[in-house]
C-alpha cells in the first residue's frame, strides 16, 4: 500500500520517514547522549527518580479583574487541587502603566489582573500563604517592579526572603523577539535583569529570578526548533550578563528556569525536552565550566499551546490540551499548566479551569506514566528525532554567534525574521489542504452549541480608578518622591534597584510612575521594521 502523502514531515518540517531502526542513531551512544536520569547530559531527566519522588508543580494560570477576584480563583483552584499559583497580568500591567492612565482605558482587568500599586499586591494574595505555595509570575518589562510589591507584601506579613519560593519570567530578550511588551532598550534592561538575579542569590534562594521563555516565541509562530534554539540561546545571553556583573556562574545558574510551549507534534514535542536538557547542559559545560551539576540542569514549566485552540467546536480543544499535556509529562517538564477550553474566546470559566486542573490530575494519577523515568528513551525514532533537534539549534546557535550574540541579531531583526518566514509557511500548509485543523480546515459544522464564557464588566476599571485615587490622597507626597529620586539616583549610578525599589513601593509609588521615572534614565525602545 502506498503511503497517504509524498512525504511526511513533523511541524518543523523535519522529513519523517517510514520507519526507524538502529541505522539512524549510526553515531549515537548510549552513554554520551542518553545516560541516566539525574546525570549529564540530563536526556533523561533532572532527577534520578523524576515523577517517582514527586510529580509535577500543577500551575494554572489565571487572573483577571481586579486583585479581589483574581484572589478568589486562586483559593478555587487550590480547593481543588493545584499546587501551584500563576498570575496573569493585564495589558496596562504589562506595559507598566496604572490603570487610570488614558492609554489603559478599556483594557483594565481584561486580559488579566490589574495590580498598580502594593496595596493591589497585597489584596491579590491576601489569605494566601507566601511561605508555603509557590508563585510564578508572568510579566517581564516591568517584572523587577511587580516583584518588588511581591517581596513588600512577605516582609509586611513577616516572612523573609530566604522562605519565599517562585518565579518571575522576567525574560526581556523575547519580549522584543516575540511579544513585543518591552519598557526600555536592551542593554539596560538586561541590567534591571542582572540586577534581580544577584538580589535574588543573596536575599531570596529559593527564587527563581528569570524564566526563559520559548512560549511566546512558539506563540509568535516559530518552529519547535526555532523556539529551542532561540530560547536556549536567551539563556546563555542572560548568563554571559550576569557573569559580566561580577556573579560566579555556580552563584545564580541554579536558579535559572525555563518556560516551554508544547504543540500538536506529540513526538516532536517530547523530543525538544529531552534536546533543551542535553543542549544545555552541553553549550554551559562548553562555555563556562561549572563546578556545581546544579548549573547544568535545565528545570522548566510547560504550557499547552494557546495558539493551536481554536473558537469553533471548543469541546475539542480538551483533546488537544491533553495530547500536549501528556507529551510535556514524558518529556520530563517540572510544572506545568493545562490550557482551558474556552481560552480562544475568553478568559477561563471557573469549570473549564477545573477541567483543565482535573486533565493534569488524571494523567498523573490513573495513566501510570510516571511509573518509570523517560518511558519512551531508546526509542530509534524519538532519539532520532531529539538529535536532529539538538543539531538543528546548534545551527542557529552558530548563525547567532557569528552575527555578534542575541542582543545584535534582534537589532537586525533576524529571529523576528526567521519567526515570520515560519509562520507563514505553516498558515500555507493549512490553507493549501497540506494540515488539517479539525473543525476548522476541515470536519466542519454548520451550528456550533454556544458555551458559557467568563466576561469582564466596566465597573473593574472604575473601581481600580477610585482605588487608585484614594490611595494618591492617602500617602505622603514627600515621602514617595523621596522615594523615587533615590530609586532613580540609584539606577544611574549603577548600584543595584532591587532595595530602592522596593523601598518605593512601600512608600506607594505606583507602578506606572516608578516605570516612567526608570524610562527618564533608561530610555525607550524602537524596534526594527521587519518585512
């Protein structure tokens, strides 16, 4: 019988073929590139027991409306069973502005919660145990600010830094790669960047001070190889920063972490885990010689592909997360979000998070796939597969050298570029008949059955308004401005922001007005056009 197609290829256009056998791993070893779990290169995992000794951080994202009710669904989703928190910030957040700046108007709670000063923070995790559950938070231009709010409110309800655990993205270099949220050029901020990973080796080690992010870039439309490459490559860009400040490698590389999407290709997907592992431990060895196997190790979150959703036939969309969720548990993630099936439409309805909570849940307690460690290793396709990925990041890994490092080549446009090339290519092979979307290309419905949404109301963004009028009235004027001199003093002179800005928002500075004085000494951004 012939086969279906004149060729197969995975969703990075790598050719598939038929069938594997011994004969494509010809120069491969079982010691060199698979080894043992907990042991370099890490093809198998960080730890030597994986989800044996302890399953993965299951963290939903969430957020939306104001700090109050973003605090309800968090205490939602640990009723029933997540053991993690995520938060998920609004556009004007983001962007670093209030909520009562003209720009924000219309935007306020939609997209996410929206925090504008400490006593936002305070309310958002009010009831909920800092020292005891874990954060990530997903915001990056303005991510030493909101961090800052983070470690006032533990200070305020006594806990110290050393018993704070989480993790800020605070990932600039593919913000101008692929989301495009940036606050000031490069260079400087990837001095606000060093500046919270040495604040954090010294006051908060159970930190994580960056997450890495190849999320947004796979969101952006790139392939899983490029969004390898580009992702580990912002990885060793932010250590050559931190190493250039003065910090040790073994003083901060174990508190780095990385963020990876996880698409449609199931095996391609649990193969780009087992690549980003090994890659890195490989380009960390090869580059700066750590004393501690901690700096080796690449931990990461996954998330499910927000971009592979799709509004018609919704119901769908729980098959689709859980194939993902499922390749993101064998190749070896340490936390891990489910997308909701309504995400295309809007924000997660409570029983559409719960469901998303219950597929991670199911996968890790009635599959039995975290039996054994690396289940599929050995396989001749999956290795096949992990090294051609590994091979094709070292490619780029190679251009990017050669232009100079990240910082260079995003001046040129060239991931930004290559990130194009690739999602017009996959829109091609959709719109030609070459890939399927079902429900969508093709398998359609003429009536789709309408689902309940979550919708946010006009009434947040005037209450967060009013918040934020009474809390100008109520502070000392001097006292803030004071404040935010000697942040700015302090920024100009090279010391460390950390403890200024800190300082700033506990004397109640909001948030848009500590970035638009960070903006007076750091500058602004223009990016390059990119056809």
């Amino acid at each position: 019988m012939q086969d279906r197609k004149p060729h197969f290829t995975s969703l990075s256009g790598l050719d598939i073929n038929r069938v594997y056998a011994r004969d494509d791993l010809k120069d491969w070893s079982l010691e060199k590139d698979l080894g043992h779990p907990g042991e370099f290169p890490y093809t198998r995992g960080v730890y030597p027991t994986m989800y044996r000794g302890r399953l993965w951080t299951m963290r939903q994202f969430a957020g939306f409306g104001s700090a109050e009710d973003t605090n309800r669904r968090f205490k939602y989703l640990l009723q029933h069973g997540q053991t993690g928190l995520s938060v998920a910030f609004d556009m004007p957040t983001l962007m670093g502005i209030d909520a009562d700046d003209v720009r924000a108007h219309g935007e306020v709670g939609r997209c996410g919660v929206a925090i504008s000063s400490l006593a936002d923070m305070d309310q958002l995790f009010e009831d909920i145990p800092l020292d005891q559950v874990t954060t990530s938070m997903t915001i990056n231009g303005p991510a030493a600010v909101i961090f800052a709010m983070y470690l006032a409110v533990a200070e305020k309800r006594g806990i110290s830094g050393e018993r704070v655990g989480g993790t800020l993205q605070n990932d600039i270099l593919k913000e101008y790669i692929a989301q495009k949220e940036w606050l000031f050029p490069p260079e400087p901020s990837l001095r606000l960047i060093t500046d919270t990973i040495a604040y954090c080796t010294k006051q908060v080690p159970q930190w994580h001070p960056i997450s890495i992010s190849g999320y947004h870039i796979r969101e952006a439309g790139s392939t899983a190889v490029q969004e390898l490459a580009f992702t580990l490559y912002d990885g060793l860009t932010y250590v050559e920063a931190a190493v250039k400040a003065g910090l040790t490698v073994d003083s901060f590389a174990p508190q780095l972490s990385f963020f990876f999407n996880v698409h449609n290709d199931f095996f391609e997907e649990i193969a780009k885990f087992r690549a980003a592992r090994r890659l890195w431990a490989r380009e960390m060895e090869r580059r700066y010689h750590p004393k501690d196997p901690r700096s080796l190790q690449l931990r990461c979150h996954a998330q499910t592909a927000g971009c592979s959703l799709t509004a018609q036939q919704p119901m769908n969309n729980v098959v689709r997360t859980t194939l993902q969720a499922l390749a993101a548990v064998l190749g070896g993630t340490q936390s891990l979000h489910t997308n909701s099936m309504d995400e295309t439409l809007a924000l997660p309805s409570e029983e559409a998070v719960k469901l998303a909570l219950r597929t991670q849940q199911l996968i890790a307690q009635e599959s039995e796939v975290t039996n054994t460690v690396d289940p599929l290793g050995g396989s001749y396709y999956l290795e096949a597969l992990t090294n051609r990925l590994e091979e094709a990041a070292l490619d780029y890994f190679r251009k990017l050298d050669d232009m100079g490092g990240m910082v260079k080549a995003i001046e040129q446009g060239y991931p930004q570029g290559e990130i194009l090339d690739s999602s017009q290519r996959y829109q091609r092979e959709v719109e030609q008949g070459e890939r399927i979307i079902v429900g969508v290309s093709d398998y359609l419905e003429r009536e789709s059955r309408p689902i309940p949404i979550l919708k946010v109301g006009p009434e947040v963004e005037q209450e967060q308004v009013a918040r934020l009028s009474d809390l100008r009235k109520s502070r000392d004027p001097f006292k803030m401005a004071g404040a935010v001199e000697a942040l700015q003093e302090a920024t100009s002179c090279g010391e460390n922001v950390m403890p200024y800005l800190i300082e700033a928002v506990k004397a109640k500075a909001t948030l848009g007005e500590i970035c638009a004085a960070l903006k007076e000494v750091l500058g602004i951004y223009r990016e390059p056009v990119v056809l």
